[in-house]
C-alpha cells in the first residue's frame, strides 16, 4: 500500500477538504499553582442541531487525518457492503478501539466464528492489549503481542467476514483497491459530505481516509440522529448501549457515554475526539501535538456549548497536575471555549 494516495470522489460528495498546514489556535492551558506551564494548540468545531457550524475555533476545514475516530463511519460502511446481522456489543467492537480485555477478545473471536474464520486470517500488526492493567496481566502471564489484542481487530475480523460473506479475497482485504475498501471509501465520503483527500495506512495497518474535521463531525451527527433501523442507526445504537465495548471498561469514553444519556462518542488516536446528541448537536475535537491528556477536557469544554449540564461535564473537564504526588494545578480547555 502506497503511504498516500488520492482517490477519485464518490458520485454524491462534495469535493477534497485543502490539504495545509492546519492553522492550530490554543484550546487547553496546563497550569501549576497559577502559572500557565504549557498550552496544547488545536481546532474544535460545533454543530447545531439543523447542521449549521455553531461555534469553531482554529482549523475545521484542512485535510486531517480522523484515526480511530472514523470507525463509526467505516462500521456503517462495512454493513452496507454486507457484513452480516450482528448482535449489539459484536457490532460496537466494530467500530472499536478496544482495551483487550477478555469481553473484547471473546467478541472479535465470535465475529471472526461466523465466517468459519481464524485469527490467523487477520492482517492488523499484533500488539499487546491496550489498556494497562490488561497488558500487565498480559505480560505476567508470559503472552506477547497477538492481532486478536490489538485494539482494532474487531473492525479487521467484521473487514473479514464481510469479505467471506461477499466472496471477495480475503489475503488483500487491506488493499485500498480492493472491493471492500472502496465501498468504505464511498461511505466516508457519504456520510461526510465531502471528498477524500488523501489514503494512507494507520496504524493497525488498515488504508485511512483523510477528511477534515467539519466533515468528520458531520458524519458523527448524522449517525447519532439517524432512525433506528437504518444501517447509521444501528450502529449508533451499538455504540450507545455498549460503550464498554467500544473503548474499555475504565475508558474516559465510556464514562462519557454513560455520562450524558443519549450521546454518542469515539475517540482516535493523535488527540481526536467526536461526540454527537441525538438532535444533532455536535463536536469534533484535535489536539494538534496528538497528545491525548488535553482530549477529554477540551471535549467537555464543547459539549457544554452543546447545553450539557456542567456538573455532568464536571468530572470530565480537567485533568490534575501533579507536584510532589499532589495536585498542585490542573490542564483545562482554554477560557476562549466556554459557553
């Protein structure tokens, strides 16, 4: 697979956001005993419930690269190529970036048992499981690396067995000409208005389509307003009822989810984050160093322009500063993102 290709735009999109040098604003202050020691710089975008950009700051129209955020998007475009019926906690390791506990190896396990399929079949890079209590244990009891561990392979065994289903080679699945990847190709670009601007390879292995972070957050709250019996629909569904299974057990996403009654929400690597209401409201959050700690603040920080109750928000909207094994400050989003 090339390191970044282009593809033609689907039919129905609109076309390729600019690729630039995102103009990145700062979104989170790092304070200790007051004094701002760091700030993270990065674009945030929100939605009104009619689709209209309700609030922005930085860069919400350059090309970008989404990571595991897209899953929601490409688990959409996986059942319309015909992956077949699956149950709700199956279908949101689809869309997963899970922590490799053993309810998300024992699913991925199921997912590929459907289509008479094995662990071996799988073309994600091995890894150890990501959340670190798991991989301690992990590591204790001597076992390395695995594809099944790794936390994308639901989407990789739902790649397969759409691929089983439809009689499409199963050795090539991760090449960006294959059948498969152009209809989830064609999703993403349905389901975010907008051309692809650029196909490279992420970090499971798998082709990643750079949209930008407008597009992506589209996409978001289109899934979380669609009917329950749409392909979107399901998927959303998934996602809200099983959230464990979409991040982890001890996963600020999950807790998010679980949080506020009705969202729906999926992190990705590289410092981004979606989240959408049921009526269409909406954010999309990069942190543009990819570090992951300014995250969940900033989203909160969005989320209560979206009219989330702030003391729902409250555990969700700083993250401790530690001097001397004691809280003396804390990083939060940037007064510039209050409501």
């Amino acid at each position: 697979m090339s390191q970044s290709t282009t593809l033609p735009p689907h039919r129905t999109a609109g076309a390729p956001p600019a690729v630039r040098e995102p103009a990145h604003v700062p979104v989170a202050d790092v304070m200790r005993a007051g004094i701002v020691e760091g700030v993270h710089h990065g674009s945030v975008v929100v939605l009104a419930a009619d689709g209209s950009v309700a609030f922005q700051a930085g860069d919400i129209e350059a090309a970008f690269y989404p990571r595991s955020a897209l899953k929601p998007v490409q688990a959409v475009g996986l059942l319309r190529a015909g992956l077949p019926p699956l149950d709700d906690p199956s279908l949101a390791l689809v869309a997963a970036s899970h922590s490799g506990e053993e309810q998300h190896l024992a699913t991925a396990r199921g997912i590929l048992a459907a289509g008479d399929l094995t662990e071996d079949e799988l073309r994600n890079v091995p890894d150890l499981p990501y959340d670190p209590a798991v991989r301690d244990e992990w590591i204790r009891r001597g076992l390395g690396p695995t594809r099944l561990a790794q936390n994308c392979s639901g989407k990789h065994a739902a790649m397969l067995l759409t691929c089983r289903t439809r009689g499409w080679d199963l050795d090539s699945y991760l090449d960006p000409g294959h059948p498969l990847q152009r209809e989830l190709a064609a999703a993403v670009e349905d389901l975010t208005g907008q051309g692809i601007a650029r196909v490279t390879v992420d970090g499971c292995g798998a082709p990643l389509f750079s949209v930008s972070l407008h597009g992506l957050t589209r996409a978001a709250a289109r899934l979380a307003t669609a009917a329950p019996g749409t392909k979107e629909g399901r998927v959303a569904h998934a996602m809200r009822t099983h959230p464990e299974m979409v991040s982890g057990s001890r996963r600020d996403v999950a807790r998010l989810v679980r949080a506020v009654p009705g969202l729906l929400a999926k992190d990705g690597f590289e410092g981004v984050q979606i989240a959408a209401l049921p009526d269409g409201r909406a954010v999309g959050v990069k942190i543009a160093d990819g570090g992951d700690r300014a995250r969940m603040p900033v989203t909160a920080a969005v989320l209560a322009r979206c009219g989330v109750d702030p003391d729902v928000l409250a555990p969700f909207a700083t993250t401790p500063v530690i001097g001397g094994g004691t809280p003396v400050g804390a990083l939060r989003a940037t007064k510039t993102l209050a409501p």
